[in-house]
C-alpha cells in the first residue's frame, strides 16, 4: 500500500468516528414516563403530515406527466423516465447530473456504481434514501452517457426548479458540477464551488435554500484520492444536518 492509500484509509477510519473502544454498559437502566398530551399532539402532527405527504405526491405525479410530454431528444433514444428515488417528505434534496445504463433500465436514479458508492458515502454521515430524496438535472439518459448538452439541461431545467419547489427541502445537495453550476448559477468549475456554504435562490417562487456541493461519485471512482475531500465535505454536510436539527425534524 502506497503512502496516499494509508493516509485515505487513517482519514476513513477518522472519518467513521473510530477513535475509542467501546466498553460494556448495562442496558435498560432508562424508565419511560408516558405523557397522554404529548401522544395527541403526535397524532395530530402525524395527521398533518398525512396531509402533506399526499399533496406532495399528487404534485410529484403531476411534475412526472408534464415531463413525459417535454420536447426532449433524449427520450426518443432512453428506455425509461428517470424521476426520483428515496423519501418525497425528506428535507434534504440531492440532485445529479443525468441517468447512466443502469438507471435507464431501472427508472430510478444512481442505481448503479456511481450510486453504489454514493450510499456508501452517505450511510457514513447515517443518510439513506430513507431519509433524503434523490433526482438528476435530466430526466433521461444521454446516449453513451455523455455529458447532458446545454439544450438538454435547458429544457428540464425548468422541471427540476419546480420539482425543489415541490420537496422544499431544508438543504440541496448538488452532486457533481453539473448540477452545481446550473443550479447556483455560476460559472465555476466543481472544484471551486464545494467546501462552500451556499444558498439556492429562485426568485419567481420566493424560495431561499440552503445547498452545498460535492463531487460527483463517477469522478471519485476515476480519482479515488480526492475521497479524503469528499469526507471532508459529508462531514460539514453532517454538521449542518445536526446543528439545524434537519432529521429530526422530518
Ligand atoms: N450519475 C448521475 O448523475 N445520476 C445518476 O442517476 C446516475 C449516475
């Protein structure tokens, strides 16, 4: 193992939080007090998020059949729509570049190494598709899976700013630059734009979104070395996550 191989893996166990051993503790030492108040007001709050969760839904399904009509070429050559993956009431949002083979197959997004080795990175900061909910810039697959072109992107772009405004996530995560640049505007390279705080805007419905951006997993899986920079990016992804109270909220 090469000198770059053990540094990764020292920052991966890092990473993973492994810097005790754990000694055993007596389990059921805790007592429940049952507050009946507290359960009604549970009830109540689940009955609202029934409510929502429904509405979402129907919007989502709405969304899906405005794109299956969209004067795209790239549906003529895909064999399926790819829309979303995960939880459509979660608060954080990730959004990729565009569907490769296995997506195309599938009809759901980063199912295949890339997304492989997305899950993993993300079960290290305890998110899964549980918990975040999970879409692409374009709706199909690129032949070949080039790069999506700028007509390509411009055409769903709309879709995927009114598909945000549907999940109204507390954080955007966008994988990739791609998805980065288009969606914050800017016209810098990936590299220039992760490790930085930044706020998703989208004037014409008044939305303000907290958004982070990482690197693609494709792009790790060529530079496996620039993993240490991802972690680096999870773990403040996790900070924000925690100190906003972002799961616990769902
Ligand atoms: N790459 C992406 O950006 N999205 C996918 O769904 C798969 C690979």
């Amino acid at each position: 193992m090469n000198i770059k191989n053990i540094k990764s893996f020292i920052e991966f166990y890092k990473f993973l939080g492994i810097t005790d051993c754990i000694s055993p503790v007596q389990r059921n030492k805790m007592k429940f007090k049952v507050d009946p108040k507290k359960n009604i007001k549970k009830m109540k709050e689940s009955k609202k998020t029934e409510k929502i969760i429904e509405s979402k839904l129907a919007s989502i399904n709405n969304l899906r059949s405005l794109i299956i009509n969209l004067d795209c070429s790239l549906k003529d050559v895909a064999t399926n729509l790819v829309l979303y993956d995960g939880n459509y009431d979660a608060n954080i949002m990730f959004i990729g570049e565009a569907p490769g083979a296995n997506e195309d197959i599938d009809g759901k997004p980063f199912v295949g190494e890339a997304g492989k080795l997305l899950d993993k990175m993300l079960s290290f900061i305890n998110l899964s598709r549980n918990n975040i909910y999970i879409t692409n810039m374009v709706f199909w697959r690129p032949p070949g899976n080039r790069t999506p072109n700028e007509t390509e992107i411009s055409v769903c772009l709309p879709y995927t700013k009114k598909h945000i405004k549907i999940i109204k996530p507390k954080l955007l995560v966008f994988v990739g630059s791609i998805a980065a640049k288009n969606l914050l505007n800017s016209k810098e390279g990936i590299t220039k734009i992760r490790g930085k705080k930044h706020i998703y805007q989208d004037k014409d419905n008044d939305l303000k979104i907290e958004a982070r951006a990482i690197f693609h997993p494709a792009y790790l899986m060529r530079n496996p070395i620039e993993k240490k920079t991802m972690w680096d990016d999870l773990l403040e992804i996790d900070e924000f996550i925690n100190s906003n109270n972002i799961l616990q909220d769902e």
